[in-house]
C-alpha cells in the first residue's frame, strides 16, 4: 500500500493518528487496521513493530508518535506514554476525551492538502484521565463510552453532533500542572516533580475529596466536575511539603472529635482507606514520609502503632495508653499530670487528653517504682531533716513538681545520689578516729549539710563507708578536713566580747566607746557560721590601749586602791579623757 502522507500534529496519539488516516479513506480505526493487517490488541498495547508500520504508511515519524502513544510496559501491566511509567488505571481506554473548542478550530484551520473531516486530532493529555478541562480554552471536556468496536476511536467520537454547548469553567491547579509538566512547559524544581505525574493526580483526587467535601465523602461517589474541584484541592495542599504540612495540620485543628482519634477519623476514611493500601507504593513515598512524621509529631498513638505500614515509636498517647505502657495506674496518671500541670485540671467531656510521652518518657519509667518522702528517708537510711535538706537543696530532685499531690522520688535518682557519695569511699568496718557521720561532722563543724555533700561530691573530702552501716549514714568523714574546707579567713580583729574581756571593759563601757566612735568597728565574715558581724580592728585595740586606760587597770598597774589613785590625779588637775557619764567609766589619757 502507498503512502498516505498524513502530517503528524504535535501530540497527537497513534489512536487519533489512525483514526484520521482512516477517515480519510472512509473507514473506522477498526476496519482500517484490518486492511492493513495490524492486529488490534497490539495496536492498542503499542507494540513497536506496529506503530512503526503505522508511521511507514502515513509517513510520520515514528518517534514522535510513539511518545505520544501509551506502550505496554517490560512488566505487561503498566504502559510507558509522554516519558513516564503510568499504571493503566490512570489513563483512559474505554471512555474517549476530547475539547469541542479545539476540535473547531482543528477543522477551521485545516490547511488545502487536509480535509476538514479528518483535521481534528485527540491530543496526548486527553488521555490522562485526571485531565478533565481544556486548560487552553477553559472548557470542560467532552466525554464518550465507546463500544468495544469503535474502543479509542476518539476521531469517531469527535466527528458526531455536538448535543450541547461547551460548558466553561477554569481548569483546576492540578490540570494546569499536568499538562505543563507532560507537555515540558512546566518548571522541574516545585515538590511534586519529585513523584510520577499520574501519583500526584491520584493523591490530589483522594486528598482533595476530604478538603473539598468532608472527612465522610465516599470517592467512588464524586461525579467527574466534583473529581476535577478535588483534584485543584488536593494539588493546592502538595504543591510544597509546607503546604502538605499545613494542610495536615489544618485538618487536625478543625476535628472536632476527641483527642485521641486515629488518621482514619481526622483525615477521612475514604481517603485514609486507599493512603493504607498505597502506603508501600514508591511512587508516594515523599508524601507517605512526611504524612506518616507528621502522624508521630501531632497524633497520639498507642505503644505498638504502626502507621501506614510502617512500626513508630509514639511521642503522644493518651493517658491510658500511657499508664497501660508504663505499667501505672491511669487514675494515678492522671492525678500526678494534673498537679504537676502538665494536664488541665478538666478535660471536656468525651475528650480524651493525650500527653508528649517522648519529652515524659524517662519520667514516666520513674514514676512506676517511685518512692514517697518517707519511702525515700527509709530507702537512702537518711534522717528525716537531713532528706529535706537534700531535697531543698537540688541534690534530691522530684519526678514531677507536684502542686498538691505527695511529690514522688525515683529509686534511680536515689541511687545515682548514693553513688556520687560512695562510688570512691574506702570500706572500712569502723570509722578512724575523728571522722563522723554527716550528720554529725556536719553539726561539729557548723557548716551546711549541701555544703559537705557538694564538698564530697567534688572528690575534696575523703569518704569513709561503714560497712555495716548502709545508706546515706554510712558515709563518714573526717571532721578536721571537713573544718578546712568549710571555715572562712580569720576576723580581722577583735568581736567585742573579746574586745570586753581583752581590756577588762564591761558590756555597757563598751558598748559606750562603740557607739561614741571611740572605738571603730568594721564588718566582717564570721569563718564558722559566715554570717556578717561587726569586729573591733586589731590595730583599733593595740591603739586604744597604748593611748588610754580606765581608773581600775590604772590602778592595778600601780598595785594601789583606785581611790587612792583617782586622788592623786585630782591633785595633780588630770582629768578623764572621756566624760564619765558617756562613757560609764573613768578613762584617762595615758600620756
């Protein structure tokens, strides 16, 4: 048979391309196939060696009409078309598609050497059957079931009456994207590049029914416009993983059940049903991935989930979960979480309130075998005011801060306390002279028992374990080392009742000269107890005495009755260097 000569337009699928080369001899696709002796299962499956014969007899090339052409995959199931893998469910076989719009203007267009009759084409998109607008012309796609006869006749379809006029409607942001994306007028960096096109359509459709039309849609009931408003939804939440995110999050802020729904629930059965059975499909591992992080992130789970396919570790469970985990008591659970206010008092009603077990988990393995404050003083062998002292001051630390309820201690904490006490004391049977207890070494050396337990904790104080003394009381050191490390730096001078008993003053002379400014004082550390007290500086005292003297040490001096000297210095016109009546004794000058 001659060549027919019949110019392949751009895009245009082998169906449409033999459908014209028969029309233009009068004949249907099937019937010319016939004449020409090419079998219509391999026709219909693309094989090469006949879509090569098809080129010879219209003249076209043969690799451009096998690009636009679907073509059984290696695997015999999914078909190769437009550069991409597509499962046969995802296009079209016996429903044809096509524009009126771009069918008219194919027909007015038609050049002198193309009959109007056979210058309509089915372009490659149409057969997409997530593609249901013409996105250049913003019509909605004719549609029509063919017969098994006439199956992929789309020239056939086209050529029949219009029964109606074109119903216009803007194509939606998935159709915009998969036609620039199967045409190569798309960009190549936007997140759902990363997918096969026909994934993005089908994920878009089913996540786009529960946005568009509620988590109770059923997909199989959605009419073709409705699959098309889904599709623009759904493709609006994945055009980004942000977008997915924020989608996803949306979702789980407008449910209105209780807190400790499954996915099922909050994103919609319909749609949760078929992400399930999809989950292990590559081709949707992207947007699997960042749904199922996204699941662990926000939803509580029980113990053992496993979320689309795959086994997670919670980082939310409701409070039963969690107790029913940790081997607690929910009440209980829920009690300690309330008054440490982790939970709100109250939850509302049919609301079950869910906690973040991974920022809790190493509190909530405590909590199981916790003690109590007696428990605690019994199990470290700690007198009851030295565990209080511990416990202010942060070397024994609670599981929660408990408003009310009785504070828990973990037996863990407990035992790490111990060790950094003993872990490096020497054992012995009796303690050595001068080492006590803490208790006790602690009372000798008037310092604070946090004070020699950080001082031990440290590796600067010595450890003594008794070894038939357990706990906290078996701990023993020594008292002059302990005095060492804990006493200050000498006063530098004198307290005033050494000042007193230094100079032979009473308390009311003394107080006397302090106050007048006599004697000055300063303020000082104490070295034992370091509170702030007022001392006499030693230069003060040395100076004081050289230069003065009361009428009793004056006579004492001398060996005479202080009458007998308070006399004699009558006679001599010496008067006291101080007024008597403010300083409530009689002191002179010694020169």
């Amino acid at each position: 048979m001659s060549r027919l000569f019949l110019p392949l337009r751009v895009f245009e699928t082998a169906y449409s391309y033999v459908g014209r080369l028969a029309a233009r001899l009068g004949r249907a696709m099937g019937e010319y196939l016939v004449d020409v002796g090419l079998p219509a299962a391999e026709f219909t499956a693309g094989e090469p060696k006949v879509l090569q014969r098809i080129a010879e007899i219209g003249g076209c090339d043969v690799e451009m009409l096998a690009w636009s052409t679907p073509r059984r995959a290696s695997d015999g199931t999914d078909s190769v078309f437009l550069g991409h893998t597509w499962p046969r469910s995802s296009l079209l076989r016996e429903t044809v598609r096509w524009c009126p719009v771009c069918t008219a203007e194919d027909r007015k267009n038609a050049s002198g050497n193309v009959w109007p009759s056979f210058a309509a084409y089915g372009r490659a998109s149409w057969l997409c059957s997530s593609i249901r607008t013409c996105v250049e012309h913003g019509v909605e796609l004719a549609e029509q079931r063919l017969p098994r006869v006439r199956q992929l006749d789309v020239v056939f379809a086209m050529a029949a009456p219009q029964a109606a006029e074109p119903v216009h409607r803007n194509p939606s942001p998935l159709e915009i994207y998969l036609v620039e994306r199967l045409t190569g007028n798309g960009s190549t960096a936007s997140f759902p590049d990363a997918m096969p096109p026909w994934a993005v359509a089908k994920f878009s459709e089913q996540f786009g029914a529960t946005i568009a039309f509620g988590r109770d849609v059923g997909f199989d009931t959605l009419t073709e416009a409705q699959l098309a408003l889904a599709g623009g939804a759904g493709f609006t939440a994945v055009e980004t993983a942000e977008n997915l995110r924020a989608q996803l999050a949306s979702l789980v802020a407008t449910f209105k059940g209780p807190s400790n729904a499954g996915p099922q629930a909050i994103f919609g059965r319909s749609f949760w049903v078929w992400l399930s059975k999809e989950a292990d499909n590559p081709a949707y591992a992207p947007l699997v991935e960042i749904i199922r992080d996204f699941i662990v992130d926000a939803l509580p789970l029980p113990p053992d989930a496993i979320v689309l396919g795959e086994k997670v570790t919670p980082k939310h469970m409701s409070v039963v979960a969690a107790a029913k985990h940790y081997g607690l008591h929910p009440k209980t659970l829920g009690n300690v979480l309330v008054s440490a206010g982790i939970l709100p008092e109250r939850a509302e009603v049919g609301v079950a309130p869910s906690i973040d077990v991974s920022a809790l988990h190493q509190s909530l393995c405590d909590l199981k075998d916790s003690l109590g404050p007696k428990d605690l003083q019994t199990y470290l062998n700690c007198p009851r005011v030295q565990t209080k002292l511990l416990i202010e001051g942060g070397h024994l630390k609670p599981v929660f801060e408990t408003a009310e309820a009785e504070r828990r201690y973990a037996r863990r904490m407990a035992d790490e306390f111990m060790a950094s006490i003993c872990s490096g004391a020497q054992a012995v049977d009796i303690p050595s002279p001068g080492w006590f207890h803490l208790v006790a070494a602690t009372k000798r050396a008037n310092c604070k028992l946090v004070e020699t337990v950080d001082l031990i904790r440290s590796g600067q104080l010595p450890v003594q374990a008794v070894k038939v003394m357990p706990g906290f009381m078996g701990a023993h050191v020594e008292l002059e080392a302990l005095k060492k490390l804990t006493r200050g730096e000498p006063l530098p001078g004198f307290t005033k009742r050494e000042f007193i008993q230094l100079l032979s003053l009473s308390d009311r002379v003394a107080n006397a000269l302090i106050e007048n400014g006599i004697v000055p004082t300063i303020p000082a550390r104490h070295p034992v107890h370091r509170g702030t007290i007022d001392v006499v500086p030693t230069e003060a005292v040395e100076a004081f005495a050289q230069t003065f003297v009361t009428l009793h040490n004056l006579a004492a001096e001398r060996g005479q009755h202080f009458l007998s000297v308070k006399k004699d210095l009558e006679q001599r016109a010496v008067a006291p260097a101080f007024d008597p009546a403010t300083v409530f004794a009689t002191i002179y000058r010694r020169c």
